[in-house]
C-alpha cells in the first residue's frame, strides 16, 4: 500500500498540515497490516516508530501483575499509538492487539528527525498533534480515575 498525503489528512497528524505537507509527511511513512487477534507490540517492548491507525481497531491493554491483563482502549482509525516510545525511546505501557484485520501507517525516528533541517514546521506540526494525543490519553485516564472514585465512594461510603 502506498501512502499518499490525503491518507493522513483525516488522521491527528495531518489535521494541522496543509495537503502538500501531508504529501511531504507521507514520503517518510510505512505501512503494517496486522492480522485480527496479532499485536502491534508488547508491554515492555521498544521501538523507534510512531503507528497511526488507519484501519481497523487496536485492543489496548496492560498487564495487572495478577496473571492476566485489562483492557483500557480501544484505538480508532486516525489514532496515534506509541508516541512515547517515538519520542524518547521508552518501552511501550501497554500492549495492542488487532481487532479484526487492522492496517498501521509507521513512521521511523530517524527519517523524521532528518525532516527538521529541509522542513522544520512539519516536524513541529506533527510534535504538537503527538502532545495532543498524549494529553487526551491523560484526560481520558483522568475521566476513568474519578469514575472509579466516584463508584468506590457510593459503594463503600467514605473513610
């Protein structure tokens, strides 16, 4: 598959780039198909690569420490994952396994820290859509946290 500059205009990466700094962005970018029920990565896992979710849907999960995993998300099309891993090297917090058959467009570290010399607004542009990612992450886990409060409290009273 071949990735053209409209392919990221509806996703959080091209939302601020114009059609020709989409078409610049796609020159860089990858695809990966993964099977239904196959993981992008691993919990713990490293990689140098940001995935945007262009089809299907990715199970988001993280280990508990108690022999299995839960569920926290599930990934959209024209949603980013692995954005700290891209931006620092960190090993990945969850886990994500394809539901159904799935297709990722990748993006590898290298290749877009050597746009930032021919073309730096790009790489801002796509700096802030990966800051906007993570902040919905945090708010979204925030959100999930005073639910669970707010559950535990009606139930169990205050201490």
């Amino acid at each position: 598959m071949t990735i053209e500059g409209h392919d990221l205009q509806n996703t959080i990466l091209g939302r601020e780039l114009t059609p020709e700094q989409c078409q610049v962005l796609a020159g860089i970018c990858g695809t990966k198909s993964i099977p239904n029920g196959q993981l992008l990565f691993a919990q713990g896992t490293r990689s140098d690569a940001l995935f945007v979710v262009m089809d299907g849907r990715f199970a988001v999960s993280r280990d508990t420490g108690r022999g299995f995993s839960d569920t926290v998300h599930l990934l959209a099309p024209g949603e980013l994952a692995g954005e700290s891993g891209f931006l620092d090297g960190a090993p990945h917090s969850a886990t994500l396994r394809a539901v159904g058959d799935a297709t990722v467009l990748t993006i590898e570290r290298a290749q877009f820290e050597a746009m930032l010399i021919d073309h730096p607004i790009i790489v801002y542009k796509v700096m802030r859509a990966i800051v906007y990612s993570i902040r919905e992450i945090t708010r979204r886990m925030s959100q999930q946290h005073q639910q669970m409060l707010q559950y535990i409290n009606q139930g169990c009273g205050r201490y």
